[in-house]
C-alpha cells in the first residue's frame, strides 16, 4: 500500500518491491519500520504509521531511507 507513495517520493518505479523483516513500535497508533529489497543488491527501510482503527485512515509513508544494504541495521528513524 505505501509503494507508490515511495514511488512518487523517489520519482521511480521499483519492479521488485519485497519487505524481508520489519520492527513495530506502539505509539498512539503503530509505526512499522521495514527493510524492503527494491532489486539488486539495494534496500531502503520504510517507517509506515498505521493509525488507530477508530480513525479509519490509510497506512502512510512517514520516512524512508534509501541506499542500503542487505545488513545496516533496522533502527527508528
């Protein structure tokens, strides 16, 4: 749901696009960081913030870094 808001984001369509791990951390609603290969040998790690269901809103991109590497740690950013 939050690849094309990446897309538009880094102005390029991704043909491989696949989470390999993620972390969650509870705030008032849940940000979901992810390490997501998007081909080669690169990765980006998304941070996604789903909201409370009571607000019934879509999950959204909240930061992402680019260039990484199959190893860099998944932290909060």
């Amino acid at each position: 749901k939050v690849k094309p808001q990446l897309e538009e984001k880094e102005g390029k369509t991704f043909d491989v696009f696949t989470a390999v791990e993620f972390k969650a951390q509870v705030v008032a609603g849940t940000n979901y960081f992810f390490r997501v290969h998007v081909g080669n040998d690169e990765f980006v790690h998304l941070r996604v913030f789903k909201s409370l269901p009571h607000e019934n809103k879509p999950l959204s991109l909240h930061g992402y870094q680019s260039s990484k590497l199959k190893h860099d740690e998944l932290t909060y950013f």
